[in-house]
C-alpha cells in the first residue's frame, strides 16, 4: 500500500522565488521517506485557491508576504489546516531539511501544542 502524500502549499509574493526552497523540502521529504505533495503558488493564487475542494494540510507563508498570515489563519485554521511562517533565515539560505523537519514537528504536535498567547507558529532556525 502506497501512503497517500500529505498536501502543502507555499505561498510567497509571486509564486516564483520559492521555487528553489521548494524544491529543497522536496529533497528533504524524499530523503524521509515521506510522500509530499508541495506546490509553490502566489498570494493572489492563494486569494482565489478553493482550500474546500483542494484540501492541503498545510500552509506555509514566506517570509515576503508575512503579513498574510493572520488573514489566512483565520480563513484556513477552522479548516483545519495549519498555516506556518517560514523564517527569513531559513527561506533566503533554501534550508529546505530545516523547513521540512519544523512543518512535520508541527503537524504532529498541532493538537497538543496551543500557544497561550495566540503568537502564530513560526518555523525557526535550529
């Protein structure tokens, strides 16, 4: 039985400088062993994306279009999905591995880890 991949989306100001991190969490996923379905598209895109009919489980948000993410949380929290900020330093060096690492520990963790203060999670250098 082949594991169904688990979907993400990045979205940054044009859905172009993110390919390149993109395509390190590719690597990274397949160095895990873990199926991941991760497309890279633009805040207008993501304006317009249908989140009911093209389920993801996560979001992450790029550093250039951080203030988006209050905005998406609130659309896409009661979803149930997860929306991410990646940090600059991870996002500008394409730590794809760090990235990948840091968005599977908060999907595992989403249910027992609520903040207190309601700060969104941010995916952070090691």
């Amino acid at each position: 039985m082949v594991a169904k991949p688990f979907r993400a989306l990045m979205i940054c100001a044009g859905g172009m400088s993110s390919s390149l991190v993109e395509t390190h969490i590719r690597r990274a996923a397949e160095a895990a062993g873990v199926a991941l379905d991760l497309r890279s598209i633009s805040c207008v895109e993501a304006d317009m994306w249908d989140f009911a009919a093209q389920p993801v489980e996560v979001v992450l948000v790029a550093p250039q279009v951080r203030f988006l993410r209050r905005r998406l949380a609130a659309r896409l929290e009661p979803l149930g999905i997860l929306v991410l900020l990646i940090e600059p330093a991870l996002f500008g060096m394409a730590e794809g591995e760090a990235i990948f690492r840091q968005m599977l520990s908060a999907l595992e963790g989403r249910g027992a880890r609520r903040q207190a203060d309601g700060a969104p999670e941010r995916i952070q250098k090691p």
